[in-house]
C-alpha cells in the first residue's frame, strides 16, 4: 500500500471552494439556500476541528469512562436531532427517542464490538467511538424516519383503529396495520443501501480505512460487519420508538388521544 497522502490547511480551503457550485445553482435557480449553505460550511468545519481535538484527548488518556461520556453525548445528541426532524412535536417525544436510540445502540455496539471486532481493551476508542458513532447515527435516522410515518398512519387510520377498539381488540392489535407500516419505512433505507453496496458506492468506513493504508480486504470485512450490525440497529430502534411513541397516543384507559 502506498503512503497515506496528509491534507494541508490550504487543500482543506482548496476543497471548501466546490460549494461555491452549489452556490451558483442556488442563485441561478432562485433558492435562496446560499446562507443556509455558508451556515452549514462553518458550522462543519467549527464542530469537526472541535471534534478531532476532544477525540485526540480521548485516545491519548484511553480511560473507559470518558469512552463512556462521548457515547452518551452522542446518544443524546441523536434524540434530540431525531425529535427535531418530526412534523409533529408532543411531550416526552425525547424521552422516547433517547431511550429507544440508546437501547438499541447499545445492544449493537455491545456485539458489534465487544464479541465481534474484540478489541483490547474493550472500550479501546479507536474501534468504540468509531463504530459507535455510525451505530448510533444509524439508530437516530431509523428511529426519526419510523416516527415520522407512524404519526401519519395514526392519523391517517385512526377511524380505523377507534373501530377496532369498539369491537374488542387491544391496542396492540388495533394499531399492528401502523406500527408494521411504521417500523418498514425505518428499516427501507439500511436495506437499500445494503444491496447496492460496493457496486453503486463504497461506504464511508470502507473507503476510510483504503485511504489510510489498510488492506483491501480488511476494509471489506470491516465494512461487512458494520453493514449487518446496521440492520440489525435499524430494525431495534424503529421497533423500540414506535411502541414507546404509540404510548402516547392512549389515554390510562387505552382509548385513542390526540397527544400534544
């Protein structure tokens, strides 16, 4: 493998000058997403430099709990950014996100890296933060896309639904039409992206690792286990947030609310 190729100062400028394409097709089109994008440029820059300093603190300590923080942070972070992408905002939305990106995150995270991958020692940063970090944002996209579709299946059978109720059923039978239509939409996109892995695109991780001298192969092993841990996260964490939301949905009597 040839030496890995260190970025200057003025590459980073250099590679901050392509928006200026997407700048133009703003403008020319009328837009009007010029400062959105200048926002979304210095923010980036801003949080990844902060980012690569704590991270190198992390590493250079190699101390369990501050593993631990970062993850937590994280977690934190995807719920609140999770409830922030809802069409519709209600009280202890998250709450419910937390507990449910958090569950499944470290379900993953815990096979995923401490049985699968095994480093030494098992909070070892370079693989925990690493991988965490993609489990975690893989979770919040599930848990934000599978709510976003169960608030419009509720609204959308909730005649439906109040009939069933009526005639008997209980609460989870009366809203199993919704919660399947709701955990496949959070489910889709790690599937597709799944099946044309490697022939559309090369993952993140996978490319990542190239760049910095691994192996081939190795990559593709890596990237493997990512893929087939990310599946399994997306599947627990729309599971785990539609039930949680659709609480909220049912009053102490199990009879069908409006939530607010």
């Amino acid at each position: 493998m040839n030496e890995v190729i260190h970025l200057s100062i003025t590459a980073l400028i250099a590679s901050a000058g392509m928006v200026l394409i997407a700048a133009f097709v703003s403008i020319f089109l009328k837009l009007r997403l010029e400062k959105d994008m200048l926002v979304a440029v210095v923010r980036a820059f801003v949080q990844l430099i902060l980012v690569g300093y704590i991270l190198d603190l992390i590493f250079s300590l190699d101390r369990w709990f501050l593993v631990s923080a970062w993850l937590f942070l994280m977690m934190a972070t995807a719920s609140y950014n999770a409830m922030r992408r809802q069409t519709k905002r209600m009280s202890g939305l998250t709450a419910r996100f937390f507990l449910a990106i958090s569950i499944s995150s470290l379900v993953s995270i815990l096979f995923g890296v401490v049985v699968i991958v095994r480093p030494s020692p098992f909070w070892n940063p370079q693989y925990l933060i690493p991988i965490g970090g993609m489990i975690i944002g893989n979770a919040m996209t599930s848990s934000a896309l599978s709510i976003n579709r169960l608030f419009s299946e509720m609204k959308t059978r909730s005649g439906e639904i109040e009939a069933g109720l009526s005639l008997g059923s209980d609460v989870h039978t009366a809203t199993l039409p919704a919660v399947r239509a709701a955990v496949k939409a959070g489910m889709l996109q790690v599937i597709s992206t799944t099946m044309v892995v490697g022939l559309v695109h090369l993952p993140g991780m996978m490319t990542g690792q190239i760049i910095g001298g691994v192996e081939p192969s190795t990559a593709v092993r890596y990237q493997l286990i990512i893929m087939y841990i990310l599946i399994a996260t997306n599947a627990l964490s729309a599971l785990f947030s539609v039930i949680l939301v659709r609480r909220l949905y049912f009053n102490e009597r199990m009879h069908l609310i409006q939530p607010e």
